[in-house]
DNA sequence: TATATTTAAGACAAATTAGTCTTTAATAAA
DNA sequence: TTTATTAAAGACTAATTTGTCTTAAATATA
C-alpha cells in the first residue's frame, strides 16, 4: 500500500472538502464522516494533522467545523499525503537502505528513481479543485458506496 | 512504504542468491541473515513463502539451504513481489475505494492508472540477473551496512 | 546408528497502525 | 447565563505487521 488508511482518508476527505468549497463555510467533520464511512473519531484526528500543516482551520461551536485555508486550485494533493505520511514515500528506497543518494546507489535505483519522481509530479501537479472539477464532471465516486452524485445531495 | 518490510527482505535476499547463484548449490539462510543483517528466523519464513511460489528449493541436512530454481536471468522482482505481497499494490486505488474499474473510476485515477502501470513494468522487466550484473559492476549496497564487494567476501 | 546441521512449523511477543471512547474547551444562540 | 453544538486532546482497544523462540523433521556424515 503506497499511502497509508490515514492518508487516503485524509485525501478522501480533502476532496469533499474542495467539492463542496465555499469561503467562510465550516463543513462539520460528522457530516463528512457519515458522507464519507469513516470512523468520526479517526477523521477528527487525520483532519487535525491537516490543520496543523496549515492546509485548513477549524472552527469550535454550531455551524462550526473545518474550512480549507486556500482555494481548491492553490492546495495540491501533495500538500495532504505530506501532512499525514510524510514525503518519505518519494524520497527512499524500493527495497529500504538507509541513506538512498548519499552512499553508493542500490540495484533498483535506476528505474525507481524514476518510477519515484513520477509519482511524485502526479500528486504535485495535481490540486484540489482540478479533481473536484473532473469528479463532478463525470460523477465518480469518492467513498465506497455513494458516487458523488448521491454524495452531494 | 511501497513492499511490506517482509517483502524488502525478501528482494534483499533473492538479489544475494542471484549473485552468488550456481546451480544445485544451496545457499543457508544462516549465512544469508547474518550477511544482510536480517533475523534468521524471520527470513526464514519468508524464504518459505518464496520456496511455496516455486521461485526457490530448499534442502533441510548439512550443506543443505535455499538454491533458485531457475537461472537468474529467468526471474523477474515482480515474482518475488508477487510471492510475498502480492499483486495488490499493481491493482488497488490509490485512495483505497473497493472495485478499482469495475464500477465508476475515481478522481485521480487518470494519473494514478499510468504510474500503476509503470511500477509494474519497471518490476515485471527487471530480472534478477540483470540487477546481480549492474550491482556487481558498480559495487552497489544489498545491506544497510556493507557493500556487495564487501559482502562476498 | 548416532550426531550435527539444516529447514519447517507454529506458538508467542513486540511494535506499529487503525480505530473507539470519554472528557474538555470553545462558541453560538436561546 | 444556560444549553446545545462542535472540535481538541488523550486514554484506551483492536488489528496487523514484524520479529523471536522452541520444537520437530529431514539429511549428511562420521
Ligand atoms: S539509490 Fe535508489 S534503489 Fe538505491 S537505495 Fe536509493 S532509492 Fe533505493
Ligand atoms: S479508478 Fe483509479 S483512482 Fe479510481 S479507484 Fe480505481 S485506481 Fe483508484
């Protein structure tokens, strides 16, 4: 698995977050757990290390909840998966050698080097907005049960 | 992380058997944990998962261990990836929703489809003699701690 | 045959990740 | 000011992965 549960959860969440973005507008992370079929309790606390990055505030008390702190098209997927997992995916080894670049290169290092940088593009070049745009377009699904259609009414 | 720790060991140990690979001579595992620095027991359960796929034989009694059943060059890593994790990683989602293609695809998977698809070619291409070739040619690192030079002493 | 060497098998323990629950703090609105 | 609503914090449990240990089975060789 390239990204851990919290991370995919954490993207999942994002995506919501942006499909429904409206400035000023908290989403309340229950609402978002139903939506969505994750665990409330672990949502809140995936949704925590995303505002600690900065990448959304949260607001206490009725009508509160979560907001992106940026518009959907300034935050890039990346920015999540680093929050929650860390940059180390992009950054090691294939097959887990310490010091990757510093010391002599392992035997995979050619083409996953490669491999490695282009995962990395994909989810830098990739933002929220641009994903909510094509989801909504042709209604794809963003938890197991409910396309985002269903999702959104 | 890409490979379960299990698998990475796994790779670890079958690039250690291509290098030092003769036909019908068994390597031990004994030796094989103590020169890449893995426990011996923990290997041994995974060099048993590998023997099961039919990648290796082993052999119990004095001189006995682990041999590859076909010539290195006749092993690509995906076989080894495939006998420990699976092909999970080649067909999953990303962001982990269930029925990958089968129903609706999801936001990211224009992307991420491709970047699938390349990781699994880079495995199912490489082969273990090839990595053996290069890895002895630039002295690369197999362990955290020792150089292949240093490591067939 | 007896002994030493080696893998096989499986119980067990430790570490990590995933998920739940309870209590506290902040805020809005009655 | 009281109450309801919401996130924050942290203790706790469950599941999975990783790693250890002990015993059994197979084999070679003395
Ligand atoms: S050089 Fe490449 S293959 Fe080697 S340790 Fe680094 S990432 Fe891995
Ligand atoms: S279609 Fe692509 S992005 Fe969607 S679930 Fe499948 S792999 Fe993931």
């Amino acid at each position: 698995m390239l990204l851990s549960k919290a991370c995919i959860y954490g993207v999942r969440a994002s995506l919501y977050m942006s499909l429904v973005y409206q400035k000023d507008r908290y989403i309340s992370i229950r609402e978002m757990s139903e939506k969505l079929n994750i665990s409330f309790h672990f949502l809140t606390k995936i949704l925590q290390q995303i505002t600690h990055a900065g990448l959304m505030h949260s607001y206490k008390g009725p009508n509160g909840g979560i907001n992106l702190s940026k518009d959907p098209n300034e935050i890039t997927i990346i920015k999540i998966v680093d929050a929650i997992d860390g940059m180390a995916v992009f950054t090691e080894c294939v097959i887990g050698l310490p010091g990757c670049g510093r010391n002599k290169p392992c035997p995979l290092h050619e083409k996953w080097a490669v491999a490695r940088q282009e995962l990395q593009d994909m989810f830098e070049n990739t933002t929220l907005h641009e994903m909510a745009i094509s989801s909504k377009k042709l209604n794809l699904r963003l938890s197991d049960e409910l396309s985002i259609e269903e999702l959104m009414i």
